[in-house]
C-alpha cells in the first residue's frame, strides 16, 4: 500500500516535469524570443498592450491614460503662480506699510502723552506753588495789626479780599472787620456768609 502511494507520488511529480518539459519553459522561450523580435522591429508592446487593454470592457477601468501636460499650459500656471506670487507680495506690502504707520502713530502718541505728564506735573507744581504763597499771604495778613490790614483789604479787589478773608483765622478777620468801616464790614460779613452757606 505505502508502494503504491509512492508510485502515485512519482507519476505525478513526473507529469509535473514533463508539462515544464513541454509546455511552460518552450511557452515563455517563445514570449522571451518574441519580445525581443518586436523590441528590434521597433514596435513598443507596452504601449500596444495600453491601447488594447484600454479598448477591453473590463480591463480598461485599470488601464488609465496618462495626460501629460502640454508646455502650453507649463507656462500658464507658471505665469498664473507669478501673478499670485506678485499679489501676495503688494498684501503683504500693504500689511507692513500699515504695521509701520501704527507704529509711527503709537511713537507719537507716546510723546504726546510724555509732554501732556510733563505740563501736568509743570500745572501740579504751580499750582502747589500758588497755594503756598496764598498760605503765606494769608499768614502775613494773620500776623499783621488789624489796623494796617483793613485799609489794604478795603483797597482790593472784592474777590480777592473775600477769599484771603474766608482763610484768615476768626480772631484776625474779627479785629480786621472792626477796623473796616461799617458799609465795607456788612459788605464782607454778607459775602462771607454766602460763601461759607454755598460751601
């Protein structure tokens, strides 16, 4: 038995040989042979094949041309590109024009708002300057005798007396009224009062 499973083993083996033998090794001689026949003969297979795979119902779905294109149309996308390159460049020229003029803006409101700080601190120091002599004013009129102090306060200007009167302490301004004659005194005691109510 295992005789005859080794006789079927070798007549098959030797059928195999024989269709290598006979018809696959001559077969693809005979496509080696007439692949180099047509190559000398000038004639592209590949190609052949391509166009007649590509007129085939099913084969031609995988055979695709290949559209090369022409230089026509090379030199239109590279002038289309050009174009694009050149627009893209004037935006970008544009975007940095308007970058720079807010930065030139910027700088000049910087110094504009350095100089309105520096007129304020200027303001500031006047001011703080005026309220000091104003103090002082007020202090010599304090320090002075009433009866020296009345002529020169009846002699200036109403505003002006009211407002050194409304910062002289009580004890001065009451000896400096006493010493304002009577129409002048109810004069300054009536504003006096109004300024004092509307504060």
């Amino acid at each position: 038995m295992a005789q005859n499973v080794e006789e079927k083993e070798s007549q098959e083996d030797n059928k195999f040989h024989a269709f290598l033998m006979v018809v696959a090794i001559p077969s693809l001689f005979a496509v080696v042979i007439a692949l180099v026949a047509l190559s000398i003969l000038g004639i592209n297979i590949f190609e052949t094949a391509k166009d007649i795979g590509g007129k085939l119902p099913f084969i031609s779905q995988y055979v695709k041309e290949e559209n090369q294109p022409s230089t026509e149309e090379f030199e239109r996308n590279i002038i289309s590109l050009e174009a694009e390159i050149k627009d893209r460049e004037a935006k970008m020229d544009q975007l940095q024009s308007k970058i720079d003029s807010k930065d030139t803006q910027l700088k000049r409101m910087e110094l504009e708002k350095a100089q309105l700080q520096a007129q304020i601190e200027e303001l500031t120091a006047i001011q703080e300057e005026n309220k000091r002599a104003f103090r002082e004013i007020v202090k010599t009129y304090e320090t002075m005798s009433a009866k020296s102090a009345a002529p020169i306060i009846s002699n200036m200007e109403t505003g002006e007396a009211v407002k050194i009167l409304t910062n002289i302490k009580p004890e001065s301004l009451a000896a400096i009224m006493e010493k304002l004659p009577a129409e002048e005194a109810a004069k300054y005691t009536e504003l006096l009062t109004n300024e004092t109510s509307g504060n």
